[in-house]
C-alpha cells in the first residue's frame, strides 16, 4: 500500500518578485506588447521597460507559487520549488512564501542571476500584460526536484512558463514522472496563449501522456487546438486528460471529464469592482485544487476556483491580501 | 530682487521602502507595539518582526517623500533629499520617486547599511503601526543638502523623524538656515507622537524659531504642548508659526493662522471604505502645500490636503494609485 500523501499540492514554477504599476493602452502599444499576455525579456529590456514605468509596488508572484499560496490560505498543505538568488528580493519572496505557509527549502543561489521578476502593467480595463526577466529562475533544474515532496503530495503542480527553460522543463519531466511513479497526479496549466504557440506540439503530448488536471483559460486551449470557438477546444480536450478545467473570464468556467460536464459562473467580485486581473488564473486553479485534493465533486472544484479567483481581481496584485478561508463557509465548507 | 522659485517644495526625508502587511491587534500585542505610532528598531529587531509578519506588499514609502510624490501627482515641482543603498530596494525606490516626477539626484551608497524600511502592520481597524529600520538613512547629514534646491524651493518640508538621526538633524539645520537665507518658507511635520515626546523641547524652539508652517495630528499636537485638550492646543500653537495645519483623522482639519482659522471637513473615502492610513498625514501635506504654494487662501488648501488623504486612506499602501490631478478638477481647480 502507498503511504497517504502528507501535501495536498507541490508546485513547481519560476520564482519571480512582481513589479505592478498601472498604465494605459498607449503605453502597451509605444512598447510593442500584446495585452493580457506575457512575453520574456532579457535584463536590458527589462530596465529599459522599468524606466518607463510609473511608479510601482512590489509583490511575491511567480504563477505556480500564487497557487500554492492560495491552496495554503484555504487551509492547505503544500510546497514550492522554484529558485531565487541571495538578494534583497529573494529574501522578500521567501518570506512571503513562508509566511503564507508554504513550505519552501530550495536554497537561494549564491552567485548567478539577481532574483527574476514580472513587470506588470495593469491598463484602466483591469487586464495584466506581464514581461518576465526570469533571472535565477533559469536556473531551475531537475536536481531542485525534491523527490519526497512529489512523492508526498497528491498533485504536482507545473506551470506551462517553465516550458520556456531547458532546465526547468528537465525539472517538470522528472517531476512527473516521480509523481506517476507513486501513484500521484499531474496537474498542468498553460499559463499562456504565446507559450502555448511557441511549445504547442510538447504540450499536446503531455496532454495525452502525462498530465491528469489540465488548467487553460479560453486564449490556450483554443490556441492549443488551434480552433477559433471555445466549444470546438472543448470537445477536443476531453479526451485527451482526466480533467479539464477552462476558465474564460467573466464567462465562468467549464470543467470537464470524460463525460462529465459542469459550466461554473464567475463570482462577484468582493467590493463589485475588478482592479486588476493579475492572478486570477493562479487563484482559479487554488481553489479547484483545494476542493480536488480534499475530494469534492468537480462543480464544487469550480466554484471554489471561482470565489478564489473573484477575490484577487477585486485588488492589486496576485496574492489575495485577506484571508481566503472564510471563502468555505457553507455551503462551500465542509 | 530674489529669483522666482523653480522648485515648489523639496523634502527631505527618511528613504524608506514600506513592507507592509495585515495582522490583528494581538500581533502588535504580542510585539510590544503601540498602535498608530513608529517605532525605531535596529536590524535584528527587524529581522524578527518580519520573521513574524505574515505575506507582504513592498511600496516605496517615507513620509516626506510621500508628500512630494503626492505634490508632484497633483502637478507640483518638487525634488526629495534622502539616502538609499546602491542595492535592489534603493533601485526600487529611486524608480519610484522619478517616476512620480520627484526630482531625486542623490547618489547611492556604495557601502554600509542597506536601504532602510518601514515594517507596517495594518490592523483590521485600518490603522497603520510602524517600525522603521533606518537602514542606509542614518547617512543622510548636512553635506546632503544641494543648496540650489533649497534655494529654488518655495518651501522646504522637514520631516520630524528626521530628528532621531544626528546628521539628518544637521541636514535640517542646514536646510533651514539656507532657506530662509534665501526668503523661502520652511515647513515641518511633527510625524509621530513619541518623536514629539523625544524632541519636545528643541520642537518647541524649532516651532518658534525656524518653522513657517507646522503640520501635527491631533496626537502629536497634544503632546507637544502637554495638554489633554485639542482646542487647548490650538489656542497654544496659534502665536508660534504662521500656519499650522492640525489634522483629526475623521473629525476633519483645522487651519490657524494668527486670528484665521479654517475648519475642515475630512473629505469623502474614494469606495466608502478605509482600507490602510499609512500615508493620510502624508497627504495631506501633499494637497495642502500644492495648495498653497500656487497661492490657494486656506481654507482650499486644507480641503484639498482632505482629498488627497482620503484618496490614499481607500487603498494599501501611502502613495495613491491612481491620478491626483482629477481631485483638481471645480470647484479646487484653477
């Protein structure tokens, strides 16, 4: 017999200190990015992105650790791996991973890359358009997969960034295959529409072979079966993982297995406002996994995925600053 | 003839990164905190409370700085006298100051304290408690002080934390002296209640001395005077600087000026709700300074340093997200 899991959820992703400061459509547009999108720039495009920015606050992010953070806020037990450098802003993200009860042991590099980061413009609309200076993220390989953790935890968590670092996507192969090796599940998201173009053949295949809960907004998983109507993606996924769930913005979302259908309403947002839509993704895939992991069913998994993600767009940043346990009062609780 | 001013006002100030975070009232018990005030710590104090703080947000902060950031978002000229590290934070905070349109030329140190910072605790109540690391701001001395600025400034606002630091209390002097060398005003915040129960005395002289317009909370009001009464303090302060603005939280502002004196309203919170009064105080120097310095009587000074913190008391943090310059719109605009 396997020993019961001791973590409900290890997430690896990048490591990433956010960046946030609101700008408008013109700003987007002088500097050649795509909104609602995330594109990877190297340190000199990314001071000369800063410089231009108005000013900021900063906020611990990294996709993969938003989740965690939000499945630990719901009561959870999990894990992050991902690498920071010994500086100021890496001793910022460990704290606040810790702090949010994550467990976190990766040692920061020494030398290497500063600490990655996210630069964020968020436009009047709400909507986040990220660049990305991975930084110490890069250095991210399979020998920083804790293999007990994996082991130990009922799903492993990947993020589709990752795809874009060999190194991280040797972490995200052995990974995987540590967790089918003990009988655990895969969980992956797509993360993005452009990640998705750029690594859509591999992400088919571990589609079809390695992963169990697949996590896309409408853009991906469109973008993944190149189809143009969010019905066609719909129908080609189910057959291709035990899950899917697909959120799609103010639309809701539909969760899928096998033949099991259920469509999911967006909830209201906490003060009837959307500020800033950074995280909601992230905060979607917290509470699905939260339900998933203590066995509700999957309409359950995707309401609380829901209320997760109405919490975070109604702020700044990808962490919710208040408590997310009061989302399970009944009838969400238990 | 003496010539025009370029500059409306320059700060000078602690340069402090805020860290800012949520936690009950039992956190601050349990930390020895006295709730709404700042408390000194030295870098292990710090490390320890930090430790104990739950996932935080970082935003440039530092009251004076804040102030000019805020003149500057309604339109000013302003330019920020303080000292940072050649680390990430200092970057972060150069970043923030220019790109609010504060003219900022000190250079880093290249050696000693890191950039300081401000641990916040913001209670359910929306009060703010905190405890500031000084960090590389101790450096700040006499030598700091660019006399063409102060020269070209309409007012030089002082910050009455500076006054725990002995350069920064040499860099006030200096300050002060070339200001009115140069027919300027010179403007201070008394900033805190037990930085008045520190420095009564030589307050008290500034105030009498070297002080144009006085900003205090009612708190700080009353214990630079000694007295349990508001109103006592009022009639006290009224025949020692020409303009004192004394701020009530939600029981508004009063003005005095010799035998004028201006009641104001607190003005409404931007969403109903206060969510953080880190920087109110801020501010409302920032509102009423702009103000003033563009030749407003006032009464308009003070109501516009009461929008501009409320502005800043609906959301996290001491810099307001978002435009200042609508709040100028009629009947405050010109």
């Amino acid at each position: 017999m396997r020993p019961t899991p001791t973590l409900d959820v290890v997430g690896i992703g990048n490591a990433l200190v956010d960046v946030l400061a609101h700008d408008d459509d013109a700003f987007l547009a002088a500097h050649g990015m795509t909104k609602g999108t995330m594109a990877l720039v190297d340190a000199a495009t990314a001071e000369r992105i800063y410089a231009a920015m108005g000013p900021a606050v900063e906020a611990s992010g990294g996709s993969a650790a938003n989740t965690m953070a939000g499945v630990a806020g719901l009561g959870g037990r999990v894990a992050f791996i991902g690498r920071v450098r010994d500086d100021q802003l890496g001793a910022l993200y460990a704290h606040d991973l810790r702090a949010a009860g994550v467990h976190f042991e990766i040692p920061p590099a020494p030398d290497g890359a500063p600490t990655g980061r996210c630069l964020i413009v968020v436009t009047p609309d709400a909507q986040r358009t990220m660049n990305t200076y991975l930084g110490a993220s890069v250095e991210l390989d399979a020998d920083d997969v804790d293999e007990e953790l994996v082991a130990a935890a009922q799903v492993t968590y990947l993020e589709g960034y990752l795809w874009d670092a060999d190194g991280a996507r040797d972490a995200f192969r052995r990974a995987a295959q540590v967790a089918h090796a003990h009988g655990r599940r895969v969980a992956l998201t797509l993360s993005d529409p452009f990640v998705v173009e750029r690594h859509r053949d591999t992400f088919l295949e571990l589609i079809d072979g390695e992963v169990d809960l697949l996590f896309a907004n409408e853009q991906e998983i469109r973008s993944l079966y190149e189809v143009e109507d969010f019905d066609a993606a719909l129908q080609r996924v189910r057959h291709h993982c035990e899950v899917a769930a697909l959120t799609r913005s103010e639309k809701g979302s539909v969760i899928v297995a096998g033949d099991e259908v259920h469509v999911v309403d967006a909830a209201p947002v906490p003060g009837g406002r959307v500020v800033d839509t950074t995280g909601a993704g992230d905060l979607y895939a917290a509470g699905f996994l939260f339900g998933w992991c203590r066995g509700d069913d999957l309409g359950r998994c995707g309401r609380l995925g829901a209320l997760a993600a109405a919490e975070v767009i109604g702020q700044l940043g990808a962490r919710p600053e208040t408590s997310l346990r009061r989302l399970l009062a009944p009838p969400d609780g238990r």
